[in-house]
C-alpha cells in the first residue's frame, strides 16, 4: 500500500491510499519507487505540476501564466534566442496553435532524456529551470481549459503526477510489457510517469502538432518511479485509421505495439471516485508527503514559496548529464 498526502490551506492533511497491481510490471514499478524513496536526498517535488483539471483557488490560469511571464523573460534576458510570441491570450482563451509554439520552444532548448541541448548544456540553473516550466505551464493550460471547456465540471478528467526533479535512475520498459498498454482509461488508474521529454506520437497527432521536431516524439521508454493517477467518469483513446496513416506519413517504422499508444497501469486509487476526488482537491490541493515500505517524504513547501523556486533553482544548478 503506498499513502499520499494532500493539505489544504490551515494546514491539515488527508490522505488517499494505492493498492499497487499484481502483476511484473508493477513489481518492476515498486523497486524502482522504493529505492527512488529510499535514495531520495535532495530531489524536488514539483509542486507547479502536481495537480491538472481541477478546479480549485489554490493555482488559476493566471497563476499559471504568471509562471510562464516569468519563465520566458529569464529566458530572454540570458539568451540570444529569444521568445517573440505574446501568449497573453492564453490567460483568456485556448489556442493550441500557441501551445504548440510554446512547447516547441521548450523542446528545441531542453532537448531529449538521451539527448539534452547545447543550450540546456550552458545555460545556468535559473534558464534551466525556466525551460522546464515553459513545458509544464503549457501542459498545465491545456489542462486548465480541457476542465473549463466541458458542460458539466461532474465529466471532467483530473490528474494527479507525482513528478520529481533530480530523478536519475531510470530503466528501460523491457519489450514485454509493451502489451500492457491500456487505451480504455478508467477512474482511480494509476499508471507509470511518462519520465522523458517530448510528447508521445498520439499526443502528437491529437494536437495536430506540425511544428514539434520528429526527435522529440517518442513512446514511453523508462521507468522512474514516479507515478500519475487518473480520476474521472473514464474514456477512450480512440486510436483510429487517421491516428494510423498519420504514423505513416511521418514514416515512423514502429509496431503498433511499440508505440506504446495509451497507458501503463501499475494500480489503483483505493475507495476513492472521481466524484470524490471533485471535492476533495477543490481544498485539499497541496501534495504534501508520500510513505511506502517504511520509507515517508515530506515536501513542506507550497508551489508559491520563494524557497520552492530556490530549490528547483539549486538542483538545476547541479545539473550533468
């Protein structure tokens, strides 16, 4: 059983509980999250993006672009490629035109896992650390909007990512659980952390992304030890005959099943419905500690304290590849 717990404003925690799997592949999963615990030293929690699709006070679209302001003028004052485009429609309305542009600009300065840029390779910690965030608030927005988007906030998808910066221990997903890829997504799934840069090629293809460089599609590669947990009434990942002759256009030479189209399911949320998860992350919408196998992390921070940025600032410092 693996714990987390969530704080709301006055301070006071709640917890949710994850049954893992039984099956290889989440024995596979708890290792690597047991000694990512156990060997956890300075890795931070990004607390930025932790929570998407709820509706809550505690971090609005204007605080999300607030961050991405912010990120984009350190990135503008310390290098010569400079980012021109005025994103503040986004703090209004959707445009996934824009998002794409602005995940290609943090694609183009971050690099791959495997292949990190020249210009993450010179730049110092603070840049670093706003590349990252032009990533994360993009995603954060599209999520932002996909909640307020839909007719009755009862049908909405919400995620919760246990996503850590500092996370060097990876493995490689081995090819034969390749078919426990599930595109039929139900409420409480917890599944692997997509722990790689880039988009998959569904994501790709739904955002009908034309301008993200094809070495920065990839499938799903590693395990980490981070997770992600799905709550919501369910849905589809309608892989069609259009999602297939796109692959082919694109002259991708992968399987089907090799592309890894969907998620990876590791275990569920225990007693706890979407229903549920609604009104609990409307307060308790700060991730506050998880505890497996003995081992317990506190992150007793919020997203908004100068420390916070401090630390992420301080880790991407130390940053080699």
């Amino acid at each position: 059983m693996i714990k987390i717990g969530f704080r709301n404003k006055l301070n006071e925690i709640k917890y949710i509980s994850i049954t893992p799997d039984d099956t290889e592949l989440a024995s596979v999963w708890l290792d690597q999250l047991d000694n990512l615990l156990k060997n956890h030293k300075e890795k931070i929690f990004q607390k930025n993006f932790s929570l998407l699709g709820f509706y809550n006070s505690y971090r609005s679209i204007e605080n999300i672009c607030d961050d991405l302001d912010r990120s984009i003028k350190i990135i503008n004052s310390k290098t010569n490629n400079k980012i021109c485009e005025n994103y503040n429609l986004l703090r209004k309305e959707y445009n996934q035109n824009l998002l794409n542009q602005l995940h290609h600009h943090f694609e183009k300065r971050q690099g791959q896992l495997w292949a990190p840029s020249q210009e993450l390779f010179l730049s110092d910690g603070e840049t670093r650390n706003a590349i990252c965030f032009l990533n994360h608030c993009c995603h954060e927005i599209e999520a932002w909007y996909d909640t307020t988007r839909k007719s009755c906030i009862q049908n909405t998808n919400g995620y919760f990512y246990y996503n850590l910066l500092g996370v060097t221990n990876r493995i490689t997903i081995d090819n034969r659980f390749k078919k426990n890829f599930v595109t039929e997504i139900s409420d409480g799934l917890v599944y692997l952390h997509y722990a790689q840069t880039g988009k998959t090629w569904f994501e790709a293809y739904l955002d009908n992304d034309e301008i993200v460089d094809l070495s920065n599609i990839s499938e799903h590669r590693v395990i980490s030890g981070e997770f992600n947990c799905y709550f919501g009434p369910g849905f589809t990942i309608p892989v069609d005959v259009n999602f297939l002759n796109w692959i082919k256009s694109k002259g991708v030479d992968l399987s089907y099943q090799e592309l890894g189209i969907g998620y990876l399911p590791v275990g569920r949320i225990s007693n706890f419905s979407y229903r549920d998860a609604i009104k609990f992350f409307r307060e308790y919408s700060d991730f506050y500690s998880i505890e497996f196998n003995g081992t317990s992390i506190e992150y007793d921070y919020r997203y908004y304290d100068s420390i916070y940025l401090d630390m992420l600032v301080k880790m991407w410092n130390k940053w080699n590849n």
